[in-house]
C-alpha cells in the first residue's frame, strides 16, 4: 500500500449523508501507513530476536566450552597438586632417610677413626717392641757370638 494515494481516485469531495467520504479515506491512508509501520517494526522486532537467539545460543556454546574447559582444568589442577604432594611427601621420607644413612655413617665414621686410632697406638707399640726385640736380638747374638768364639775349636777370625 505504500505510496498508494486514495486521493488521486477521488479528487471530489463525496458527502453522503452527514459525513464526508475525503476524511475517511484520509484516516483510512494514515491507518494503512500506520499498520505498514507496525509490520516493518514487527518484522524488524523479529529479525533482532533471531538475532539475538542465535548470539545467545553461541554464547550458552561459548559457555558450556569454557565450562568443559574450566573443568579440565581443575582435574588437571587436582591431578598436579596430589602428585605434588606425593613427590614432597617421597622427598620428606627420602630425606628423612638419606638423614638417616648420614647419621649411621658418622657413627660408622667415628668408630672406624677410633679403630685406626687404636691401630696406630698398638702399630706404635709394636715397632717399639720391634725395635726392642731388635736391639735384643743383635746382643743376645753378639753374646752367643762371644760365647761361640771361646768355646775351644772355634775359628779365629
């Protein structure tokens, strides 16, 4: 109906009775303008609510992805944090037992210095004697020497 004039059909005003035709036809026209707006406005109201079905419906897909990615995630997170956990709880023991070796080891290490200590003392004591059995053995061999030296029939040197 648009750019349709009611007007150009009827250039002479029709009285019928105690109205007139003119404006009738004239609230006529403006209804059908009026009604045209209201469709084109209804129209356009329904192409921004499929629009924005559609971008509401692409962002739930938007959400939902971050959800399922927010999700993983988080088992992710757990996963890494209890094995965290577990390798500082590992760590603990190890160290705890590596602390332990050490502590063993010192004792170990003490005793065995002890040890050569008393090595060295008796390693000592046993070179003086040596050396006293030496000095004893050179005279008990000069004395048998001698001795050997006066018994009759001994060579003369």
């Amino acid at each position: 109906m648009k750019g349709y004039d009611w007007f150009s059909f009827f250039p002479i005003h029709f009285t019928v009775g105690w109205f007139t035709i003119t404006p009738m036809l004239q609230d006529i026209d403006s209804l059908a303008a009026r009604i045209g707006q209201m469709v084109q406005f209804a129209r356009q109201l329904q192409a921004e609510r499929a629009a924005l079905q559609a971008r509401l419906k692409n962002l739930e897909q938007e959400r939902d992805a971050l959800r399922d990615q927010l999700s993983r995630r988080e088992a992710e997170f757990a996963s890494t944090t209890e094995r965290a956990n577990s390798h500082e709880a590992e760590m603990q023991a190890l160290r705890s037992e590596a602390e332990a070796a050490q502590a063993t080891l010192q004792v170990e290490a003490m005793q065995y210095k002890t040890e050569l200590e008393v090595a060295k003392q008796k390693l000592a004591v046993s070179q003086a004697d040596t050396s006293q059995l030496r000095v004893v053995t050179d005279k008990a061999r000069e004395h048998i020497d001698s001795i050997l030296m006066r018994l009759p029939g001994a060579p003369q040197e």
